[in-house]
C-alpha cells in the first residue's frame, strides 16, 4: 500500500461530468489498495469570474479580502468532488487550508507554506476515508485565509507529499507529460519518461509552463518523486525524480524556449566599478526580474551593457533606464522587445564535453546570429532574433538526436 | 456611540452595485459615530447556482460537504463588501464563521448556535475597523463548516447582536417594516411602528417571511432589540422588542394567515384512552408537523380525529394515515388541501375580551364556515376554505381597525 498525492487543476475540474471523472479515476487507484490525498483547483473560468467581481468593486482590492474571495473557488471544487465520491459509496472527506491546517506566512496573494499539520488528514486516511484538500491556499497564524498565488495549487501537492511523506506525487494536467521541446513548433518532440528536478527547473524557468517553478523546488528539497500525467488519457506520463538517467542517458534533455522576452541596452556608459549596480539597481528596485546580462569589454573607459527582462516589463525597464543613463551621462538607451530565448538543457551536459560548440556550430549552419550567452551547469541558454525562433529549435532538436517517436 | 449589527439579505447585495450601496449605508452609520458589525447573505441566485452544482454531483449530496459548498457563498459576499469600503478609504476586516469563530454544534445544514467567540470581533472594532460576517454558517467543534439552514443569516445577525451586547440589531430586507397584514391582499395594510417579540413569532410561524422564526426567538430571549428596514429606501422600519404597546394600543396588531395548509380527518376511528398518540406518533415519527388538531366529542364509541399540516407534506401524512386507520380500524380517511389558515395577532388581546366574538362573527357576516379554531394567550386562527382567503383577512382587517394610513 502506498500514499499517493494526486493534483487535478482547473481544466480536470472544469464541470460536474468532469468532476466525476476524477472521481472515478481517485476510486480506481484507492481500489488498487493505495491511501489517496487528492488536491485539487478552482473550476476552470471560476478564478475569473471571482477576479472579476472584485474588480468590479475596486481598482485594486485589498489583498486580504482578495484571498478570501479567490479561496472559494477552491472550497466549492472540494466539497463537489467529495459529493461524488460518497455518490460512488466512497467515505470521503473535504479540507480547506485552514482545516488541514496548512500555515502560511502572512504575504497575501503570494504566500508561502511554513508547515503543514499531517494530523487530521492521517486520521481520515486511516480511516479508509479518501481525502480531498484545496490547493492554491492556506492560514496565517492569526487564521486570515492566504493564497500561495497562481499556480499554487502545484505547490499545495508537493508540500502534502512531502509532509506526509507520500510516495509519488502525481500532477494531472492537459499534457501527457514533459516533451523534449513544445510539439506545437517541433512535431518531432517526444515525450521524456525520466528528467530531473533540476532539468525540469530549467525547463521551467525557460518557458516550459507544465510545473510551477516553486513546486519543482519544493519537490527537489524533500526528494518527492513528481509524476506528470494528463487528465484526459491514460499513460505513464513523465517521472521527474533526483535520479538521473541511465549511463545510456543522451547529452540533452530537451529544447526550452521562451518568447516573453526584450532586451535593452545602455551604450557608452562610463566604465568604473559598480557600474552594474548602478544600472540594475533601480530596475530591481522596480521588481523587474533582469535575466541574461552582457557587458562588453571596456574601450577607452566606456562600455556597453546589455540585459535581458520580461516583454511585459520592457516599457517600464526602459522608461527607468532613461533616468539612469542621463544620471551616469550615457550616450544612449536602446532596445527590442523582438528577441527570444532558446536553451538546451540537460544534466547529461555535466559528463559530455562540446554541447556548447554543437548548439552554436547549429545555429551557424543555419545563419543565427547569437545576441547573448548565458550558461549554467545543465543548461546553455542563447538570445536570438524572434524571427528565427521555430528554425532554432528545430535544428537544435535535430542536432541533439531528439527527434523520433521510441521513448528514450 | 452605539454598537449597531446590521444585517443585509442576497437581495440587498445581488450585485456589486447594490454591495457599494451597502457599503455606503454602512459607512453612513460609521460616520454617525457608531460601532458597526455587518452580517450578510450569498448573493442572490448564488445559493441556488451552488445547490444545482451540488445535484448535479450527487441526489442527495453528503451534508458535510454541503455545508462547506453553501458557506461560500458568504465568503464571496463578505470579502466584495470589505473591497467596497477599503476602496472607499474605510478600514474593514471579514470574518467567515470559522474566523469568529460562531462555534455550533454538528448537525450539518441546520446547525444551532452555541457560542459566539467577541474577541476578534472586538479588538477589530475598537481599532476602527467596520467588521463583515458571514452570515448562515458556524463550525463545529472539529473545525468543521455548518450552516444554519435557509433564512440563518438572520440568526446569525441576532446571535452576534446579543454576544455583543449590541444596542440593535437592524434587519435590511426588501420590504420597509412589518405589516398589518400583507399588502398584496390588503391594500389598506399599514405599517407597525413596533411590535413585540410575541407578536412577531406569531406573525412569522403563521407566514409572515420577514423574519426567520428562530432569529425572533433568540433576540427575545437575550432581549435584542430587532428593526425591520428596507435596503432600498429610507424609513424607520418596525422595531420588534420585548415591550408592549402604550396603553392606548389596539387589541389587534395584525392579521397574518398561510395557504401553505391541508388538513386529514380519520373517521369513525373506536375511541379509547391514547388514540390520539396512536393517530400522530407515526405522522410524527415521519418528521412531519401537524399544527391545528380537532377531537370530536366521542358518539356510540366512535369519533373523527382532524389535524392540519404543511401543504407540501400532504400525500405523506396521507398515506401514513391510511395504513394507521387499517390498523385501527377505522371506517375512512379524508382529506383537503384547499383550506388556508387565517389568524388575528394581538397582545392586546390579552386585557381585551371578546376578540374571539368579534373574529367570529365578521366572518359568519361574510357566510366563510369555521372549520377548526387554534387560540393561543395573543392569537386566535381559524381554518377556512382557501376561496374565503382573501375575503375573510380583508373583512377581519376592517373589523379590527386596521385600515388606513396613519401610524399607530
């Protein structure tokens, strides 16, 4: 008998007839002899519908009630799956994050999991019960309702895997797994039985939307196996697990790319240390997440410098970037939000030498000029022209002997 | 400065425009300089959009799980208020019915108060905050979420109002106080300036729907001064207290009646000590209410044994009737559902004599038969041929000055 976590998010919840499909799916692997925690999201369309009510209310609703509203939408999910399940004859049992209990801090909208109480799910679980939890939500210690922000829900499932030490934590999606690259630009893409944590973070973090960056993290440090899996069809999905592959393992994983991205660049800057700190530094200062930075060797005491940031954050990048460049007497501020990013990633990279010069002897072939460079142990990441996107990761997907329908 | 509950129903708060208008209201009594605890329902249309969901799930969805479905349909309302008077600069906090905490017991979707935590309630207030509840649900001792049954948010606004010791409790509804009679049979009903407790329960339990029943018990028994108001327009309302009118009071402050009644008659049934018990234990036993009952005088051994009961519960009673009549050897069972119960209010009436006089014969003058009589200290009610309805509370209204336009 083993424990197993199972996440079903909007789209699996969406109406009553697909509620009853989870259900059954939850009953068959009860019905195999496995203690079930289910966690599951808000009905698709319903976080909308509750933004929308407080949007009609205020311009910017207070965070606190925001919380209280949004935690509905997960408590109604809930309640109706367990309604079906006792339907089936099944003993069930509901919690909110404020009845698990799952404490929080108290950053609403955006909260983080500071301990779960295994307590009173064990008890429902030893009871033959199955047991239901609200994802995307929890309690501060003063018992205001907080939200771990979208997308939570993921991480509302490896936190209970982790705490009650369960076995497996399985994440249904839309998806029937994690693919070597997005099939809708490489049809060629095939879909991965194993990858890592630290794969799956940079596939993540690059664009690969399946996981929740902080879930991955979370699953990463209590060592808990994630199995990703669709809602709709069956299959084994994809394991993501500390274990690397096999000695067989290829140098790549996969082909992440991510188009939400500008570049902006501060020319004939006067070079002197702590230069860097006096560009970025208003931009964070701003919240905005600066990603690939370049800075060009110094030529008679000036210098270019070059980063990356979201697209959706480029206008206000580049307004901060004004003030800071008539401050340091800069000659100009540049941009273009017309870029991309495009990585390979795998942690097979660590053992296998020249993955660099393959991916830009590559993009060479087929005349892409490289932007920028950023690497990291498992992963090199390049900044193209928008443009030339698509043609990139197929060439790369090829390059890396990716293509193929066999798993790996 | 006063302490003020105030209580809004689906109706008052059926969109967000009409929850800003709320919100104004309310803000209107905090300028004024008073404490205010706001109580409010799940928008109207939400409960039932809920309870469709629910059977949509299941025929007769587990009751634990409704509660936790129903319950957020307050928490929706309560947090879109408090963005309303945040976005108007006023501090306010929500608070669900686990976050009071109104602790009750377990009886699931008709739950009963049995303590109310102030704290929180308190030092939100006296920190200038207005405070939002959820009106319609508790939790148990095991952290689960009841609710009150239908109508509970009324009980909710009471309850609170006597755990605070409040000065009042304001009722918003869609009607402006509590009537003579209903307006849309009479139309030279008046409104009452007061009415006392006793008055109100009668008027309640014999259909009035202004107020839930148990929410008038409870103010009368922590002696919670109660005002019926309208949320669409200004006006005093009627206020519902413990004391009685001046000496100048009528002896009749109201005629209230329901359509919701039918009554059975076992005939011919031997007449020996304990019939009556062996007649309404089973009906009893079948949770159904029996309300007016009427024993013939016994002739030959034999007698007729009638009673009313709830319309809706008619073909039940029926059919249990019809087998206890086998068992009893009875010669026949009869019924009708087209008879109404038509009652005149009073506490007047109990240093008035000859109400009863008076009620019987306007309506003798109007050729309506008198099928059974109920009285009670400060009521007396008649059942009558449904057709007479109309006629016998419009003829009664007249004879016991009730018409017109002034005040009492």
């Amino acid at each position: 008998m083993a424990l197993i976590v199972q996440k079903f998010g909007g789209t699996s919840v969406g109406n009553p007839e697909r509620i009853r499909a989870v259900a059954e799916k939850v009953m068959a692997t009860h019905l195999a002899g496995h203690q079930v925690v289910v966690v599951v999201s808000a009905m698709s369309g319903e976080t909308d519908r509750l933004l929308q009510l407080a949007r009609a209310m205020a311009a910017h609703p207070a965070e606190r009630e925001l919380d209280t509203l949004l935690s509905t939408g997960e408590q109604v999910t809930i309640a109706l799956l367990c309604m079906a399940l006792e339907e089936m004859g099944q003993a069930a049992q509901s919690f909110t994050g404020t009845q698990v209990a799952i404490t929080t801090d108290s950053a609403h909208t955006k909260a983080r999991i500071e301990h779960i109480d295994d307590h009173k799910i064990r008890s429902a679980l030893e009871s033959g019960k199955i047991v239901v939890v609200a994802g995307f939500q929890g309690v501060d210690l003063h018992g205001n309702i907080t939200t771990l922000g979208r997308g939570g829900s993921d991480t509302t499932a490896v936190a209970l895997a982790a705490a009650l030490r369960a076995d497996e934590c399985d994440i249904f999606t839309d998806v029937d797994g994690i693919y070597t690259t997005d099939p809708r630009v490489e049809s060629r893409a095939r879909r991965l039985d194993r990858i890592t944590f630290e794969e799956m973070l940079e596939m993540a973090s690059l664009g690969a939307k399946v996981l929740q960056t902080r879930s991955v993290e979370f699953a990463m440090k209590y060592n808990v196996p994630v199995r990703v899996l669709s809602s709709f069809q069956d299959g084994p999905g994809t394991l993501v697990t500390n274990e690397e592959n096999s000695v067989e393992a290829p140098r790549v994983s996969g082909i992440a790319f991510s188009r939400n991205e500008a570049k902006l660049t501060m020319i004939g800057v006067p070079d002197h240390p702590g230069i860097a700190h006096s560009i970025l530094g208003p931009v964070s200062e701003a919240n905005i997440n600066v990603d690939v930075i370049l800075q060009n060797i110094s030529e008679a005491g000036k210098t270019d410098f070059t980063f990356t940031v979201d697209r959706n954050e480029y206008a206000q990048a580049k307004d901060i970037l004004g003030a800071v460049a008539q401050k340091l007497e800069a000659e100009d501020v540049r941009g273009d939000d017309h870029i991309v990013k495009v990585s390979v990633v795998g942690v097979g990279m660590r053992s296998h030498a020249g993955i660099a010069a393959t991916m830009f002897a590559t993009l060479g072939k087929e005349n892409i000029n490289i932007q920028m460079i950023s690497t990291s142990e498992i992963k090199i990441s390049v900044v193209i022209e928008e443009k030339y996107l698509e043609l990139a990761v197929r060439a790369l997907h090829a390059a890396f002997n990716l293509d193929g329908e066999a798993p790996i």
